[in-house]
C-alpha cells in the first residue's frame, strides 16, 4: 500500500515538473522573478528615423525578459525598440546615430547576451 502512495506522488510531482516546464519553455513563467509586474514602454522616434538594426540576443527566456531589454534600450535617446523573446531579437530604429557599444552595454547592463548586431537597409 505504502509503494502505491510513494509511486502517486512522484507521478503527481513528475507531471507538475513537466507542466512548469512547458510554462517556462513558452514564455508564460516568471522566471525573472517579474510575474506581470514589468510592463513594457513603447517608444516613437521623435526625429527622422535614419536607420535600423536587429540585434540577436542570448539569454532571454520569457516576456519579462524581453520587457527589460526593450525598457533598457528605449532609455536610450534616439532610440526605439521593439523585443521578441521567441525570435530572440531586438529591432530598433533610431534618429540619430547610436555606437553598437552602446547597445551591446545597454543589453548586457539588463543581463544578457548580444551576438550579433545587423545593420537594416
């Protein structure tokens, strides 16, 4: 009786795990500790928009990882950026011109990873 028990909990405690892991695996965790209490700011140039870039990003592995990193680069002036967690990207547009160092130190000050940075024609 008592292996019966022990054997219903660990299933119990196998199908929880597995659930919380599909949570997290699609972004729907808090896994930042964040929960719903990052809210993204969005951000429209205020100048001519001179250019773009898409910025591959490492590290990020839900919403509210993609929050802090468009909240951290939208801080920046002149610059506006939207963030895909799933694609792992950012795509800015900025108005004046923006150093890629300042973009890399922007991400990586937020806790993640920059691995590439595309100029966009």
């Amino acid at each position: 009786m008592i292996n019966i028990i022990i054997s219903c909990i660990g299933i119990i405690l196998i199908a929880v795990a597995i659930k919380s892991s599909i949570k997290h695996l699609k972004g729907e965790s808090s896994c930042c500790g964040g929960g719903n209490g990052i809210i993204a700011t969005e951000k429209k140039l205020t100048g001519t928009k001179i250019g773009a870039k898409d910025i591959l990003i490492e590290g990020m592995t839900c919403t509210n990882c993609q929050k802090r990193i468009q909240n951290a680069l939208n801080k920046i002036d002149g610059v506006a950026a939207t963030v895909s967690f799933r694609k792992k990207r950012a795509h800015i547009e900025f108005d004046k011109d923006i150093a890629d160092d300042l973009l890399i130190t922007t991400i990586e000050k937020a806790g993640y990873t920059v691995s590439s940075i595309q100029a966009i024609s």
